[in-house]
C-alpha cells in the first residue's frame, strides 16, 4: 500500500509524494507496533509482547496464513497452560493470606496470654480459632474442621516388612 500510494503521489510533486510516504510509513509503525498488540493483547488477554512474538513465528513459520493463525494459537496455548498448571511444592494460591492472618492471630495470642494463667491463655487461643475460621468461612465460604473433628479414622502408616525373616 505504501508503495503505490507514493507513486500516485508523485503526480503533485515530489515533496508531496515524501510527506505522504512518511506520513504512512509512521501509521504502519504505530499501528504494527503499538494498537494491534495492545488491542490484540487486550482481546486475547495475552501480552504486548507475546502478540509481536506469536506474530513473528507464525509469519516466519508459515507466512501470512500462520500470522493470521498464530494469535489463536498463542491465546489457545495460554489457555491450556493456564488450566493445566501443576502448583509446586511451597506455592499455594491465598497462601500468603494465610500467612498473614496466622501471624496476626500469633501476635494477638503471644500480647493476650502474657502473664496469664494456663486456662486463660487456652479460652484466649479457643477464642481467636474461631475468630480465624469466621474470617476464613467469610472469605472463601468453606469451614474448616480439625482433623481430630473429621471423623476420619486416623492414619496409620503401613508395616514395613522385617529383613530379618
């Protein structure tokens, strides 16, 4: 488009023809650059970055056709990862919530229960699990019951086999 454009141009004049050449080269810049990742980005909850990606490879890889099908592709890949994600060992979601509530409940522990007898500081802590459990049920809508209040018959690890026999 750039190039036919300027030609048709050239009939006004020369200067005409390089403002206009300029003026379009500088559109196809911003509009390549920054509206379609950004638009596409937004639409495809995919980053600026991963829209210029996915494009380059696909144009590479297949030309056109895999440009117009390397969006897709890329938001459909998100996607999968998304839902196929293994949470790691030390990475819970909320677990830092969590944490911090723990924390507060310890300290209003450790500054309630100072100086108090034993059957005091056992109604204070009492009293602040289910303080806990009412900002957990409040939160997610799910009540947590001890283990020992579960009903669950108790683990017991399986035998190990003696060597020896």
């Amino acid at each position: 488009m750039l190039f036919p454009v300027t030609l048709a141009a050239l009939a006004q004049g020369p200067l005409s023809a390089a403002i206009l050449f300029v003026a379009i080269l500088a559109y196809q810049q911003v509009e390549g650059h920054i509206l379609i990742p950004r638009i596409y980005g937004q639409t495809l909850r995919l980053s600026s970055l991963a829209v210029l990606v996915a494009l380059l490879v696909g144009g590479q890889l297949l030309g056109i056709i895999g440009a117009l099908l390397a969006l897709p592709l890329a938001a459909g890949l998100r996607v999968l990862v998304e839902d196929l994600r293994i949470a790691l060992p030390g990475e819970f979601p909320g677990e830092a919530s969590e944490r911090a509530r723990d924390a507060r409940a310890e300290e209003e522990y450790a500054a309630g229960a100072e100086g108090s007898s034993a059957l005091e500081a056992a109604e204070l802590a009492t009293t602040i699990a289910a303080q806990v459990q009412e900002e957990t049920l409040a939160e997610t809508g799910v009540l947590e019951h001890p283990l020992e209040e579960r009903g669950d018959p108790p683990h017991t690890p399986p035998a190990v086999p003696n060597p020896a026999r």
